[in-house]
C-alpha cells in the first residue's frame, strides 16, 4: 500500500443510504488536498532525483577526463627511452635478483669492473636522487633498475680493417708513381697511379677487407692499411 492509499484511508468517509445500497464517498476538499500535498512531495522527490542525476553525470565525465589523463601518463612514460646499461651492470642487477636484493657491491666485484662503476656514477649525477658515490646508493641504483626496467647497450662491433692493393711490380719500376687496383668506368679493374709519398686517397682507389682480399687472385699485390678518416 502506498503513503497516498494510507492517507486516503484515513479521510473522513461520508455515506448516503439507498434502498438499494449505501454509497461512501470522500469530501471532495479533501481529497483534493491529499492529491495536492501527493505533487509537492512528488516534485520534491524528483528535484532532489534530477540533482543526483546532474552529480552523477558530472561524475562520469570528470572520471572520463581522469581516465583520458591517465592514459596519457602512462604513453608518455612508456615514450619515454628506458636507460641504457653496459651488460655488466645488466649482469650484477641479475645477480642480484637470484640473492632476493639481498647482496653486497663486495659480492658483485668479480661483476662490475670499473665502466661499470663509473656508469653508476654518472647515473647517479643525473639522477641526484641516489646520491653521489657510496656503495649502498648503487645497489639501490641496480634495484632501481631491475624493477623500473632498462636496455642492454649493444656491443660496438669493430670495424674491420680495411687495406690498399699496391702493385708490386708496376710500382717498383715506375720512378714517380705508385699503381694501386682502382674500380674505373662500368666497374671494370684498373690500376690508378698516385705520386709517390702521397696518400692513395682517391674514391675510385678500392678499399678490401683482408676476407674480400683472400676472395680474390690478386697476384703481385702489397697490402696497404688504410688509416683512420682516409
């Protein structure tokens, strides 16, 4: 039963006898008051309704936009370049990690050479965070890392060396000249002669690697290493 049926029941009921039957009817001012005060409390309830409806979609969006940051947040973090470790520091932070963060840089010496050390230094100067020096700031620098991530920097490969083919023979007899194999017009071998004393510097003068050399009959030939920026 509702409140509106509770109240209606305790209006005043007045009855009109009939041979056939009494009615029972409601004073219509009364009535018409209870229908009355029924709309103020149902206006009432639905202003306080459209307000929590108002908070609640204002909660939404404000979650939306919280949500939007985040997300944000979590791109730039993963935009931004994780540090790049020597493999030795990537060594001790896996040592680590088997002896549960539990370890002394006294255990990792056989580890860390000095390029490690003095990574950790300068990564502790970019990061004053962790201080400056002291071993137990870089073992909270190497459990830093094995929880926040890193890279393993790649081993520079050497470059290798690279060698002049002098013709023994054309170079021996001619006075001025020194004949080295040269790449001329549609790729065909020549021998292109430099003064000498001076540096085969030429582009079309070909530069082999001792494999590519070994690849090769290349007869009476001196192996001239080709220095740095030549």
């Amino acid at each position: 039963m509702t409140k509106f049926e509770e109240k209606l029941e305790k209006l005043l009921i007045k009855i009109i006898q009939h041979p056939v039957g009494d009615t029972k009817y409601y004073a219509a001012v009364h009535v018409k008051s209870l229908i009355a005060q029924a709309d103020e409390e149902f206006q009432e309830l639905l202003s306080k309704y459209s307000g929590l409806n108002d908070n609640y979609e204002k909660e939404v969006i404000r979650s939306s936009k919280l949500e939007s940051q985040i997300i944000d947040l979590k791109s730039q973090l993963q935009q931004q370049a994780l540090p790049v470790v020597p493999e030795e520091v990537d060594k001790a932070i896996k040592y680590l990690k088997t002896q549960n963060n539990f370890a002394t840089l006294s255990d990792l010496g056989d580890i860390l050479t000095e390029k490690g050390f003095w990574w950790l230094n300068d990564f502790q100067f970019k990061d004053r965070r962790f201080g400056f020096g002291g071993l137990n700031n870089k073992l909270f620098i190497l459990s830093h890392l094995a929880i926040t991530g890193y890279t393993v920097e790649k081993p520079q490969l050497e470059k290798p060396q690279l060698f002049y083919l002098k013709h023994i023979d054309m170079s021996k007899s001619d006075a001025h000249l020194n004949w080295y194999l040269a790449k001329g017009t549609d790729n065909v071998l020549i021998h292109q002669g430099i003064k000498k004393g001076k540096s085969p510097k030429l582009k079309c003068i070909l530069k082999l690697t001792q494999q590519e050399i070994d690849s090769m009959e290349t007869g009476s030939y001196e192996l001239v290493p080709v220095e740095d920026g030549e």
